[in-house]
C-alpha cells in the first residue's frame, strides 16, 4: 500500500450522534480524530486508540482502510452536509458496497466536534 493524503475535508474531530450495528441503534457515543494518516479513537472520555489509515477518493463511493495491530477494518465514507456517513464490515476482508443497515455492517453519522474557544482574559 502507498501513502495517499488524506482528502482534507476529512482531516479533524468528528462526534458520532448514531451508530447502528446490524440494524439496532447503539447507545455508545465515538469521538473520532483524522490527522496525518492516524486515526484516533476515542470512546467516551475513557478509552483512546491510534490506528492507521489509508485513504482512497477515486472510488465511488470514498474509500478508507484501517490497520489496528494488524487487523485490517475496510470502510466506505462520504461526506455530504456537514455529515459524516462512515460503514464498514464487521466480518469481511472487502468493502462495503453501500450505505445500507444490515447484517455484519456497522454505520456511524459524525458532525464535525465544536472547536474550543480560547478563554479570554479580562
């Protein structure tokens, strides 16, 4: 695999507000950070995971590729109103064809994390 860019609209923290397994929605919230071919997991405030990714734009639809120890978690994106639509297959050593809920599929919706003010000082 060689290194592409990452595509920059995709660069940044990202809140999950729905993450669907199969077909039932989850309760777990995900804070996701894309930043130089790392991704960071983060759930809640506890737990926090560096992987690497591979992106590929020329894809229809967007495509990403994620390495955990080895463990390879092949993802479908797009981006479309602010909205970041993420699947990816729980079980398969390919990728999602699409969108869809559905056996084996995971589905996560991000918005962008609100950017911290800095304090101003009286």
């Amino acid at each position: 695999l060689k290194r592409v860019p990452i595509e920059k609209r995709l660069e940044g923290e990202w809140v999950s507000y729905e993450i669907m397994e199969d077909t039932e929605e989850l309760d777990e919230r995900l804070t996701l950070i894309f930043k130089k071919g790392i991704m960071t997991v983060k759930e809640g405030d506890d737990e926090e995971a560096d992987m690497l990714f591979l992106t590929n734009t020329s894809t229809m639809p967007k495509r990403f590729l994620t390495s955990d120890e080895g463990d390879l978690t092949y993802c479908i994106y797009k981006i479309e109103k602010g909205i970041l639509t993420i699947c990816l297959s729980d079980s398969s050593d390919d990728y999602p064809k699409n969108f869809e809920a559905g056996e084996d599929k995971v589905i996560l919706k991000l918005k962008r994390a609100p950017e911290e003010k800095a304090e101003e000082n009286p």
